[in-house]
C-alpha cells in the first residue's frame, strides 16, 4: 500500500508541475518570439534609414545631471565609488548628491572627505536615524537639490540613479543628457561583474541580467509597457520627478516601498512619460555602455536580496501597483509575469518533490521486485514538450550569456539554472515572512545587503 501511495503521490505531482511548467515555458516562448521578430525586422529595414550624421551624435545638449547616491553604512565602498565616478566622467555639468544618516558616522565622515576635494560631490544628512527606506534617503537627496537651485539659481535636466558600489561608465552622463530631451526616463544596462570567489552565487546574477536587459526589457519598450527601472543605471527627467513629488504630496519616491525604483519605472509610463531602455555601443561594434558591480557572492546575501525584490514586486508591489487600465494587454502581460513567481515558485517546489518521489518510487519497486507503473501517454507527451521548451531555455539564456561575457560563463549558464532556482525557493519564503509583517502593520526598512568595489576598477571591464 505504501508503494502504490508513493506511486499515486508522484504522478499527481509530476502532472501539477508539467501542466504549470508548460504554462510558464510557453509564456517566455512568446517573449523569445517577439523578441525575434523585432530583430529581425530591425535588421531587414535598418538599410533603408538615414544615418544621422556624426556632428549630431558627438553633440551633447547643454543641462545639468544630478546623481542620486542612497548610502546606509557604505563607509567601505563610498569614497571608491566617488573617486572613480569624478575621474570616469567625460561629461562635465553634473554634480553627485550623497544622502546619509546621522547615526552613520562612518559613512558621512567617507563622503565629507571626498566633497572636501570636490565641490561635485555634496553631502546630504537626513533627519531620522537610520536604515528607513532607500526611497526615504532619496527623497532626503530630493529636498537638497531643491534648496540648491533655488539658492543657486540652476535648474536640472535629470536625476540620475546609483548605489554605493556601482562602477560608472565614462559616457553615461553625455547618453542621458541626449536621451533625455525626447524621454521621460532612460534605463542603461546592468551587467553584474563575475565575482572571482562566487562564480555560481554572484555568477546567476550575470546570466539573469544579461537575459533581461538585452531581452525583456527590449521586448516590454517594443509592447508599450511599463518599463521598471533597475534603481541604478537609470536616469530621470527633472521636470517628471517633479510632477510625481506634486501628485505624492512634494516626495517623488515613495518611502513606504521596497522596490521604489521598479514601481517608479511603472509610474512613469501612466502618467505618460515616454521610457527608453539606452543599448549604446561604447564605440561601434564594442560593448554596450553600461553599469556594472559586485553583485552578492555569498548564499545568505543573495536570499535576502531577492527575498526584498520578491516581496516588494510579487507581494507588497501587486497590491501596490495593481494593473493598468482594461484595455493595455501587452502592460497586464509585463505585470503578470513580473508576479508569476508567487506561482512559479510552489511549482518548482512540487517539481523537486516529484523527483525526490520517482527516486523513492523506483527504490521501493527494486526492493519490492515490482514493475514501475508506466505514465499516461498524454502525461509522457506534455514532460517531452517541457524538456523542449527547457532545452530552449537553456540555449537563450546562454546565448544571451555569451553575448554579454562570452563562452566561458556562457557555459556556466546552465549548471548555474539550478543555483538561481535554489536561491529563489529560499528567497520566496523569506519573502512570505516579510509581506506577513508588513500586512500586520510592521514599517519597511531598508534591508540591503554589504557591498563591495573593485580595488582596481579600471580593470574591472567586461
């Protein structure tokens, strides 16, 4: 009796996960095809458009960019960051704004000494003690650059958005300047750099990003749907941030979010504002100008961070966000995949459970000298159709992999699958603990992760 439960146990689970599987395999299929399609009609149709001529895209149109630095006990990394930023940028009106907290010492005294060398970089304390929100520092960084143009009589074209670590690109600066006198907001690629001690836990961070800025953002922008943005990388027009703070009661970011730069990308696109994902060739055929850093390299710090990025876009975000109007489709589809992980995950879960069940199935009928019952043709048909779509999986991301990093990591895409989805599984359940808290009234606070930056980041290039 206990084989024929194990049996029974086993295929219902095998055909709940196969049916879930296909629906999730056929909807990233959809997101392959579109994407080829608008590929291949970029290439079929790029011969017959007017090259704009150098002069204009040498030209940088005049405006000040202002970065947005949050910074939470970043006294390791900041004063790098800075320095490197001020030496990379070929840019030259643009000033860096640094919020800290007044329990942070540490931090303050880093940047202080950087703004004492450079009067680029300017140092924005906070009035509550820390960590609230990321959102809640920026809107710190907010009300300085106010009180500056009003006292110094400027007026900026854009906000820029970067972490403590991130090693900035020396052409970022001119790319928004341009981009942003015909965009609301413009998003750069992320490319994490492969960590020389983690090269599956900080290595799966290079394989999603390269999938998903080179792909589904390209096919969310061709679809007309929201456009999320990274929270770093990515630039916004002041003018826009400037009506969302009067729609928010004067805060342009909302201090209660934990994804604050995700539900700002969808913000931006109700309102109107015309979003941009910015793939530009640092020079031509080279790679594309693009921010890059460390990504977390140890298993605990990964959990935590895709449990916040799973709390605030599944769970906290859905209720959050809600959806677009009736009638915007390719918008409700974006979102919907954004949170099928509340699905895909306890799908993954019964999916290992199946095979755990086949290995204890087949152990039971060896020592039971019985024959393994066989599975429904139909069953059989759905598991080979699933193989398939994971084999194409597989054969994207590393496509898009080797792209980006080229053949090496673009090998190590497929062992690392198995790496993102162990992660996710943890990540999903400290993420049902934090969105618990929040539904009981608990205050979100800026749950980050540590951070770290090259020694030599002029080597750091992909």
């Amino acid at each position: 009796m206990l084989i024929v439960a194990i049996d029974a146990i086993a295929r219902e689970a095998t055909l709940f996960a196969a049916i879930w599987f296909l629906v999730g395999g056929v909807d990233d299929l959809l997101v392959d095809l579109i994407y080829i399609a608008r590929r291949t009609h970029l290439r079929l149709f790029s011969r017959f458009r007017t090259p704009p001529a150098a002069a204009t895209l040498a030209a940088v149109p005049p405006g000040r960019i202002i970065l947005f630095v949050a910074a939470w006990d970043e006294a390791r990394v900041i004063g790098r960051m800075l320095r490197t930023a001020l030496a990379r940028f070929e840019h030259d009106d643009y000033a860096i704004y640094v919020g800290t907290y007044p329990n942070d010492p540490a931090t303050i005294a880093a940047v202080a000494a950087v703004a004492g060398e450079d009067p680029r970089v300017r140092l924005a304390i906070g009035g509550a003690p820390g960590p609230t929100t990321k959102a809640d520092c920026l809107n710190t960084l907010w009300r300085a650059l106010l009180r500056d143009e009003a006292a110094e009589g400027f007026a900026a074209l854009g906000i820029v958005l970067h972490d403590a670590e991130d090693i900035v690109h020396a052409q970022e600066l001119g790319i928004y300047a341009r981009w942003l006198q015909h965009h609301a907001t413009v998003q750069l690629p992320v490319m994490p750099l492969p960590h020389p001690r983690s090269r599956f836990v900080a290595g799966h961070y290079c394989d999603e990003f390269a999938e998903a800025h080179a792909k589904q953002l390209v096919v969310r922008q061709a679809l007309g749907a929201g456009l999320p943005l990274a929270g770093v990388g990515c630039a916004i027009r002041r003018d826009m941030l400037a009506a969302i703070a009067a729609a928010r009661g004067g805060s342009p970011f909302d201090a209660t979010s934990l994804t604050e730069d995700y539900e700002l990308g969808l913000t931006i696109n109700a309102m109107g504002g015309k979003a941009a994902l910015a793939r530009v060739p640092e020079r031509p055929g080279g790679p594309p100008v693009a921010v890059r850093a460390y990504f977390p390299d140890t298993l605990g710090a990964a959990v935590r961070q895709k449990g916040r990025w799973l709390t605030g876009i599944a769970l906290a975000g859905w209720d959050r966000t809600g959806w677009r109007r009736a009638v915007h489709l390719a918008d409700h589809w974006m979102r919907m995949r954004d949170r099928r992980a509340t699905l895909a995950l306890p799908v993954l879960a019964i999916a290992y459970c199946a095979l755990l069940l086949w290995g204890a199935s087949l152990a039971a009928h060896v020592m039971d000298r019985s024959a393994i019952p066989a599975l429904d043709p139909l069953v059989e048909v759905l598991l080979w159709t699933n193989i398939a779509l994971v084999g194409w999986r597989l054969l994207v991301r590393a496509a898009f992999v080797h792209r980006s990093y080229g053949w090496r990591e673009a090998l190590w895409s497929a062992p690392r699958v198995f790496v993102g989805n162990y992660i996710a599984l943890l990540a999903a359940r400290r993420a049902i603990g934090l969105y618990a808290r929040i539904l009981l009234g608990a205050a979100p606070h800026w749950d980050k992760t540590d951070h770290q930056f090259p020694d030599l980041p002029e080597q750091a290039a992909l």
